[in-house]
C-alpha cells in the first residue's frame, strides 16, 4: 500500500501539459534533445517552431524562445552531407555555439518550463558537442 501511495504521489508531481517553443532551424540538434525530453516527460507535448524570425514572446504566447548565438557546424550538416558545401578550412572550424533560452518573465515559471531548461541546458552543454 505504502509504494502505491508513493506512486501516486510521485504521479501527481510529475510535469504535464503543453510547452509551445520557438526554436532555430537547426534540427539536426534540436530534434535528438527533443525527443529525449518527451521520452522523460511523455505528459508534456511540445507545439514547435523552427524558425530563425524574431518572435514575440508574448503575443505569439510562446512559453520559450531558444535562439542559436552564432551556428555552428550542425547548423549546416545536411548541406555538408550533400556535397552542397565543402569544408575549406576543418581546422579552424569549431562545433561550439552559445545558446540562448528566453521566457517571459511576467509569468510563473512552471514545472514543465524548468525542466525543458534544465534537459536544454545539460544536453547543450554535453562534452559531445564541443569535441
């Protein structure tokens, strides 16, 4: 009876709802880190938007707006694959990029916001990606 009601209560406190981001249009990174975070919080569903615009946070009712620094070589992977580009210099091209996440703050941050930035900011930040 005891783990029951422990489960139950762990339920109750899970992250649910709904999550709409604006993200930019580089899916070759975003796509993994997404489908980690729904296989995590399978209760919350994400609206996405792959775009590189500058979006109004509040009128367009985004609840996170992830936006890339400067992007670097995932940003152009598929281009590269296709032998659409060439890589002239490898050495002195770098996989390191800053990420940026914003949020409006005239609202109260949610349990489902947290944890989207927390599985950004560990995925992100992950050796992988700088190597």
């Amino acid at each position: 009876m005891a783990s029951l009601q422990h489960e139950l209560t762990a339920h109750q406190h899970r992250p649910k709802g709904h999550l709409r981001l604006s993200l930019p249009n580089a899916r070759a990174l975003m796509l993994p880190i997404l489908s980690d975070f729904t296989r995590l919080y399978p209760e919350i569903t994400l609206d996405l938007d792959f775009n590189d615009r500058v979006v109004d946070l509040i009128d367009e009712k985004f609840d996170a707006v992830v936006r890339a620094a400067c992007l670097p070589d995932f940003a152009i992977h598929d281009a590269l694959v296709a032998g659409k580009l060439e890589r002239v210099l490898p050495d002195q091209t770098g996989r390191s990029g800053t990420f940026h996440m914003l949020w409006p703050s005239n609202r109260y941050l949610t349990s489902r916001l947290r944890v989207l930035i927390d599985h950004f900011s560990a995925r992100l930040s992950a050796p992988s990606l700088s190597q």
